[in-house]
C-alpha cells in the first residue's frame, strides 16, 4: 500500500462529473489496484475513489506540477471513468507491504444467517439456486453468488442489520461482477440486500439503485419458528 499526504486537486468524470478544490488529503493507492482520495474529516469513507481493475499513470502537467491519471472501463457504453489528481505539494509519501489479510470475521448470527441462506436460498426469491458462497472479486467477496430461475446472477450482502453502507459495499460488488463477460452473457447481475432489520434509508438508497431487499426472519430459517404453533 503507497499512502501519499499532498495537496492536491481531484476531478472525475464518468457517469458523472465532480470537482474537489486545492486542499491537504490523503491519497491511497492500495494492493488491488483501487485509488482513494481521503480527507482529515468524514470518517472513513473516502471523498472519491476509483475501483480495480483501473490504471494508475503518473505523469507531470503542462505547469510543471504532478499529474495522476486514474482511468477504469466503464461497465456501461458510456466514458471510460477517469479520476485526475493534480498535486501541488507532497507532503509524505511511503510505501508499505501488508501482507495477505485474514479477511472479515463475522459474528456468529451473520456468519450462521450466510450458512442458512445458502442452504435455503428461494426463501430470498422464488426460484433462486446457489451458485457458490464468498463468490470472490477484487475488492473481497460476496456473500451469496445465485442464479435466478430465468438463468441470471444475482449477488446476495448478508447484514443482521442493513445499513447505508451494506448498500454501498453491494453497489461496489455489483459494478466490478457485471464488468464480467461470464456472468453477464444472459444478463445484468443483479444483487438482492438480505437483513434481520433493513433501516428506511438503506431501503430508499437499494431501491433507487435496483436492488432488491430481503427481510430475514432468522428464527423462521433455524426452523424455531413454526407458524402452525401461533394463536395469531
């Protein structure tokens, strides 16, 4: 991992354009090939940032200052997705070899709701078969790899509780597994959010980006909760 303090100037344009002004940040340029852009506030997540597979060209502008060039094939017919960084001042700038990483331990009830789903997986959907658990990408893996009744892939994120940044992390898979001319022949991969309890807000942000949630009745799927017992 290479991490570099500058300040710097950061545009992208792609299936949209934004801007971020001369200013100190952070700027990582990790293992797999992703570029962040992060600043000294907003917690983790990063002001911009581009996803492997992308290429990183270091170069120098018409004005003497550096120039980074970050460009990644865009999954749609449109632009290639392109992240210029202009530095004026560096800072810092380090290299750092990580190592292989472990990966997420989840607790036990997401860990256990994963075993579960896969063995029942057309509880999330009719017709929905198991491809494969930890489907790998480059940026770590999904949960659940499926295949839907009519042939099509279907990307499963498994949270006891289904937040923003459960959305998010499947928005990121979603956009590198339909870069994948294997899982795209019949079709888009389309990705289902599975939760014990989906907040509202993640709701709207799955929805607006045509993901479909899934409520996750854990007792129901450990086969501890028998309809045929209740009085209502």
């Amino acid at each position: 991992m290479r991490l570099v303090v500058a300040r710097c100037q950061v545009d992208y344009a792609g299936r949209l354009t934004a801007h971020l002004p001369m200013a100190n940040r952070v700027l990582m340029i990790k293992g797999d090939g992703s570029v962040l852009v992060h600043s000294d506030g907003g917690s983790y997540k990063p002001l911009n940032w581009m996803s492997p597979p992308c290429t990183l060209r270091e170069g120098t502008a018409e004005d003497g200052r550096i120039e980074w060039t970050v460009t990644s094939r865009s999954s749609s017919k449109g632009p290639d997705d392109t992240l210029r960084i202009l530095i004026e001042e560096v800072h810092h700038d380090s290299s750092h070899e990580l190592g292989v990483d472990p990966g997420l331990q989840k607790d036990g009830v997401e860990k256990h709701l994963q075993a579960l789903l896969a063995e029942h997986p057309a509880t999330l959907a009719p017709g929905l078969t198991l491809v494969r658990r930890e489907f790998p990408t480059a940026i770590g893996p999904v949960d659940l790899m499926c295949r839907d009744a009519a042939g099509l892939s279907v990307a499963v994120e498994i949270k006891r509780r289904g937040e923003i940044d459960g959305v998010e992390q499947l928005t990121r898979y979603l956009d590198l597994l339909n870069r994948d001319p294997a899982l795209v022949r019949k079709g888009p991969v389309r990705g289902i959010f599975a939760a014990q309890e989906i907040k509202p807000q993640a709701r709207v942000l799955a929805t607006d980006r045509g993901i479909a949630c899934a409520v996750v009745d854990y007792d129901a799927l450990r086969g501890l909760d028998d309809p045929t017992t209740r009085l209502f």
